[in-house]
C-alpha cells in the first residue's frame, strides 16, 4: 500500500509494523463479522457484551486513509489541542501526536499547550498504547487517561481544535456532549463508520442537528462514511 502521508522515520516503522498487524487479524474478524450479521440488520445491537469480549485484545486501528486525512486536517487547522475518543492500542493516535508535533515546529509563536488528549477503557490496550507513543517519541505530547470518557473528559479546556471519534456508538454522543462546547469556532470533528452505521448514530446526528449547538456536518465518501463537523457559531 502506498502512504500518501510520511511521516517521522520512528512513527512510520511502527506504524508499517502495527498496520501489518492489523491486515493480519483480519481474517480472523470478517468471519467474527460475518456470523454476527448473519439473519439480522447491520445497526441491530451490534455493540453488546459479546462483541466487547471479542475485540478486547484487538487492534482496531482506524483505516490508514482515514488517520491520514485526519492528520492533514490538523496541519490545515494548525491544530495544537486535541482530542481523540477511543485510543486502543494508539494507531491513530500516533497520526494525532506527529500532526501537534508538527504544527509545533512549523509554529512562529504557541499560544496553547499542544496536547492530545486520549480516552482509553480497557487497562491493558492502554498500557500497549502508552509503548507505542514512547517509541515513537509522542509521549510528551499525549495525555492518555483510562477509564470511563464520560467521567475522564469532564472539564475539558477549551479551545479544542480537533477532535476523533472512534468508538462504540452508544459512546458517541456522550463524548461529542462534552467536547463540542469547547471546540473553538471554526474547529473539527471527525467520527467513523457514520454511514455503515447510520442507524446507530441517531442520537450522535440528533446533537450534531440542534441548532442550539452550532454545528454543520457532511459525510465524507471514505468506506463507511466519515462524518466532518465544523463549529460555525
């Protein structure tokens, strides 16, 4: 596969190793995929207990062309604080971390900490991330909490400019409840899968749609759909 992004040495070995982890549990996951989908709708509790089970010691990494995008929308923004909504084992966010790098030494003056700040439920994926984001040299720059994101992501400080959801769907809106007030204007977010899984985002789209909270959204063409939000007001 061809990288249209390239990014440091250190981050690309480890995502070229990652990635080829990835490719190779997937066989493993369409046929898990497959069964489950067998004689029931796509959207139908999907995100139940059983699944839970099965991708706990998976690598869900986000497509690379997606983490790719999101990696140019953070140099276009100049993005210096971000938030990501379901680590794992750190792919994307290692697209995050390299983009806040980046804008930081392209920067003539910072008038924000850069960070990212990350969300992680299952202890041990976030002990692998915290590895991964130490050889790739992001460590200092990420600010990885455990737990539940509806209690690690009270109190945020705004201005976001950026945030990534990817994550059990019932988790989405809980999330974007929190972060959307502090977006700054003109700030992004992004979220996966919104198309395959339209069904299941009702109350994400519910929020995203209040006129009361500012926002406008278009569903990006990649596999899946990605939704992109922008606060206009």
């Amino acid at each position: 596969m061809t990288n249209d992004v390239r990014l440091d040495p250190r981050v690309e070995s480890l995502l070229n190793r990652l990635y080829d982890q990835h490719t190779a549990q997937g066989s493993s996951m369409a046929a898990y995929y497959a069964e489950r989908a067998a004689g029931r709708s796509p959207n139908e509790n999907w995100f139940d207990d059983r699944i839970h089970a099965f991708l706990r010691d998976k690598l869900v990494a986000l497509d690379r062309p997606k983490a790719e995008f999101c990696y140019m929308a953070c140099r276009a923004l100049r993005a210096l604080r971000v938030v990501e909504v379901g680590t794992s084992y750190g792919v994307s966010t290692l697209f995050l971390g390299s983009a806040v790098r980046d804008n930081v030494a392209s920067s003539v003056a910072n008038t924000e900490t850069p960070v990212v700040i990350a969300t992680e439920y299952e202890a041990e994926k976030a002990k692998i991330a915290r590895g991964h984001f130490a050889e790739a040299g992001l460590s200092p720059l990420i600010d990885l909490r455990e737990g539940d994101l509806r209690q690690t992501l009270i109190g945020l400080e705004a201005p976001i400019d950026f945030a990534l959801i990817d994550i059990w769907t019932p988790m989405a809106r809980p999330a974007l409840e929190l972060v959307a007030p502090r977006l700054r204007i003109g700030g992004v977010v992004v979220c996966d899968n919104t198309q395959q899984f339209r069904d299941a985002y009702q109350d994400y789209f519910a929020f995203v749609h209040d006129p009361r909270n500012g926002l406008q959204t278009m569903t990006l063409p990649f596999e899946g759909g990605l939704e992109f939000t922008v606060k206009v007001r």
